[in-house]
C-alpha cells in the first residue's frame, strides 16, 4: 500500500530543516510539512512549561496537515514535551530525535564514555543521561548545556577563533574525562560539526542525530507500512511553515537544508490549552 500523506518535521526553528533535508535524501517519494516555531525561537532558555505549552500547539497545528509521522526534530522539545505529545495527540505515530541519536551513540562508544551538549533546557531534562543509561547502566555521561554555541551558528560564525574558543570552553572536561563519543544534541550544532570535530581529535566521534533520526523514520513508516509508493516526492512537493519570517532567512535555511529554499509560508498558531 502506498500512503502519500506527508511527513510532519517540528523544530523550534531552522535547525530541524537538517532533519527533513535528511528524511528526503533516505525517502525522496516522501513530501514533508516543516513547521518552524520563528516567532518564539529561541525555545531552549525558557521553562519546562512554556516549552511543552508551545510544543503542543506547534504539534496541533502540523496534525491539521493530515500527516501520517511526526518527528520531533528539536532536541529541547523532545527531551522536554515527547510525553505531552504522546498524552494529547493519538491518531498519530511520534519520533524524536534524541532516542535515535542516543542508539548511535550506545553503539559507538568503546570506553563507556558519551558525551551531549545542548540547551539549557535538553540538559536540564537529563533526557540523554536517562535514556542512555536505560541501555547501559555502566556507561558514564558528560552533559553540558552550551548556550554560547548557538548565536555563532546564528551568525554564521563557525569557522571562527570564538567558535574554537567556545568549543574548547564546553568540552575540555570531556576530553579531560576520555569521552569517545560526543552527540550533538541541538538541532543548531551540525553547521558546527567540523569546528566541534578539530577541538576534540580523533579520539573522540562526534555524532549528528539527524542522520538517525531519518533512519528511525524510514524503519517506522516501513514497519506501519506507511511508506509512499509515489515518485512524486522532494522538496517541492514539501511545504515549510515558519510562524515568523526567519531573519536571514534564505542563507541560514540553505546551511540547514543544504540547498535553497525560497518557498515558505507564515502559519499562525492557535493558542491551546495543555
Ligand atoms: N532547536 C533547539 C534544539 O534542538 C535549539 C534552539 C532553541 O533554543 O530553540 O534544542
């Protein structure tokens, strides 16, 4: 059976684009629903209410686009409302990119030893921590939150003396601890991946769960045999929704996407309760 209905792919702003750039790349029949929360970007400093209010609203409003998936491709909207999603909305199969990306990672590492950087909020869930844990009791977890790294990306500014000096301020107890495996865990950090790889060498992988996460789609919708049999997919047949004109828009969402992307629309969302 071939289902057509698009893939819904939430983030707090342009970073999730990676994902979705990803998930057209394994699955190019497949059409997407990208919906950035622009207007209330950044999500990662505020409570863990507002979080999963906002959450819940942005993912009320790509249920109303008939999708058959939705990813949650912002990490500090899996790692803070995966449960308010999960408790609300029914008629449809979830992911988040954390899960995805902490498998990789289980599997990778030789020493025992995972690093995670990411929001104040993704820390602060200790999400990563619990779910590697889960797998693995015996293996030891670095997580610190990096809130300097973001602008940088905003600004294009990671190939940078301060982006190689932010770098080494975040990591060093890692690198000082024998971490061998480093999960990016903000859907901003992959523009960073080659600033982040230089600081900490070889010895340490570092891991962008995009990849995973686009992996962990396909396995889904191939298991609930929801895979589209058309050849009519890609990213023009794809909407990308933002709740606000991004600044810069056209060149930050090329760096996430990989490519330019210069149809988008401006949805408003309802304000819900949760
Ligand atoms: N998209 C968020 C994440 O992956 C980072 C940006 C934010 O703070 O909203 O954690």
């Amino acid at each position: 059976m071939s289902d057509t209905r698009p893939i819904g792919v939430l983030d707090s702003g342009l970073g999730g684009l990676t994902v979705a750039h990803e998930i057209l790349r394994l699955m190019p029949g497949e059409r997407i629903v990208y919906l950035g929360d622009t207007a209330r970007y950044p999500y990662g400093n505020r409570s863990d209410e507002v979080i999963r209010a906002f959450t819940l609203e942005c993912a009320r409003e790509l249920c109303k686009h008939n999708i058959k998936l939705l990813v949650v491709a912002c990490n500090t909207m899996a790692a803070v409302a995966m449960k308010i999603i999960e408790q609300h909305l029914h008629d449809v199969p979830v992911i988040g990119v954390i899960l995805p990306g902490v498998r990789a990672a289980v599997l990778r590492t030789a020493d025992r030893k995972i690093g995670v950087i990411g929001t104040h909020a993704t820390i602060r869930s200790s999400v990563y921590k619990q779910s590697i844990q889960r797998i693995d009791a015996s293996i030891k977890v670095y997580e610190t939150s990096s809130p300097l790294l973001l602008p940088l990306v905003e600004e294009r500014m990671f190939d940078h003396d301060i982006a190689r000096m932010a770098a080494q301020f975040y990591l060093y107890e890692m690198m000082d601890g024998g971490v061998d495996c480093l999960i990016l865990g903000c859907s901003l950090f992959p523009p960073l991946f080659e600033v982040v790889q230089g600081t900490v060498g070889t010895r340490m992988q570092v891991l962008d769960s995009a990849l995973w996460t686009a992996k962990e789609a396909q396995d889904i919708l191939t298991a609930l045999d929801l895979k589209s049999g058309s050849r009519d997919g890609g990213v023009e047949r794809s909407a990308f929704l933002f709740t606000e004109k991004p600044e810069g828009s056209h060149r930050l969402m090329e760096l996430f996407y990989g490519a330019p992307l210069t149809e988008y629309s401006i949805v408003a969302i309802n304000r819900g309760t949760v």
